[in-house]
C-alpha cells in the first residue's frame, strides 16, 4: 500500500532538491531519513521533513510498520516564484527569482529481504591443487618457472663446489709493497724453476 506526503511553497530550489532525491529514492525509509539527517545541503533538510511526515502517514493512517516502509517515488516540482529587484547602475534593476518547490514522497510497505541464499543455489566449487592447464596462458607460464628450476640448479652446484686448497706464498715470490708489476714475479717463479 502507497502512503504520501506532499510539502508544498518550500524556499528552495527545485534543481537542489532533485540532486539529493536521486540519492536517497529507492532505499529503505528510516535509512534514507538517518543519511539526510546528516547532509549538509538545505534541500536534504526539507527533503527528510517530508519523508519523516510520509513514514508518520504510513504509521498512523495505513497502520504499517515504519521498518518495512520504502521510498517508491519522489517528484519534485516548482512552485511559484517570487519576484524581487537588485538595484544597479544609472538607475537600473535587475530581477531577482527567488524559486520555491512542491516536494511529493510515496512510500510503500515492502515486504523484508531474505539475507539467507534460498536453498537449491549451486554451491561454490571447491579449489583443485593440480597441475595448471596446458594451454596458451599454461604454456607460458611453465616457460616462466623453467629457467628459475634452471638457475637455481646452477646455484646449487656453485655452492657444492669444494674450494681449491690455497698455495703458501714465499717471501721471495710475493710482490713487493712498493707496488712492483706482475712480469718480476713471474721472471722470479721462473729462476725458482731453474734451481729446482
């Protein structure tokens, strides 16, 4: 059943007021109240007077709960404007609209949303711990992970490779800290060759 509740000469711009109707038309009555509550615009202020007086309609007159109750329509329409004058140079004026509204707002019984999925819905399928599929995106893929099995192959024997043992190093043969070049040393492993 359809209550209404009509607000007619409001101070407000017709415009202003269908900015915030498309907001709230639709929604569950005494949410839509709770959100203009808090709106900052005038239009909202004027907007939820009318709700407010719609759902007291619905509750008094029809005898339906104000929890059920949903916005089925708003219509805003504009009412008669006042004409006023500002004065401007060399004795000119310009008018002055000042626009008013004639707010309307049905509301309607409907009936609660089940939160609960009827049953007979499919049920979600489970997660499968398989192989990807072999396909384009598959293939791909596999060449990805390829060269990563390879690379860490490759780490695993730089890390297993036994160190090569380390030669004591002579007096003679080691370089000066002077700096001297590599072609003394190696004239000296020479001469140590000779000896030997």
């Amino acid at each position: 059943m359809e209550v209404r509740a009509i607000a007619k000469y409001v101070r407000v711009q017709p415009r202003k007021v269908r900015i915030i109707a498309d907001e709230v038309r639709g929604k569950n009555a005494e949410h839509a109240a709770a959100l203009l509550r808090y709106h900052t615009s005038k239009g909202a202020r004027a907007l939820r007077k009318v709700l407010i007086s719609a759902m007291a309609n619905a509750e008094e007159n029809a005898n339906l709960s104000p929890e059920t109750l949903k916005i089925a329509a708003i219509t805003v329409d504009e009412g008669p404007r006042l004409k006023r004058m500002q004065a401007r140079a060399m004795g000119r004026g310009n008018r002055i609209l000042k626009k008013t509204s004639h707010i309307t707002v049905v509301v309607e019984d409907a009936p609660l949303e089940r939160a609960v999925k009827p049953h007979g819905t499919k049920a979600k399928p489970r997660p499968t711990f398989a192989a990807p599929a072999r396909g384009k995106k598959g293939a791909a893929k596999a060449k990805k992970q390829e060269p990563a099995a390879d690379a860490t192959a490759e780490q695993e024997e730089v890390t297993t490779a036994v160190p090569e043992e380390a030669t004591p190093v002579i007096e003679a043969e080691a370089p000066e800290e002077t700096g001297a070049s590599a072609e003394p040393e190696a004239e000296g492993e020479e001469k140590g060759a000779e000896t030997e």
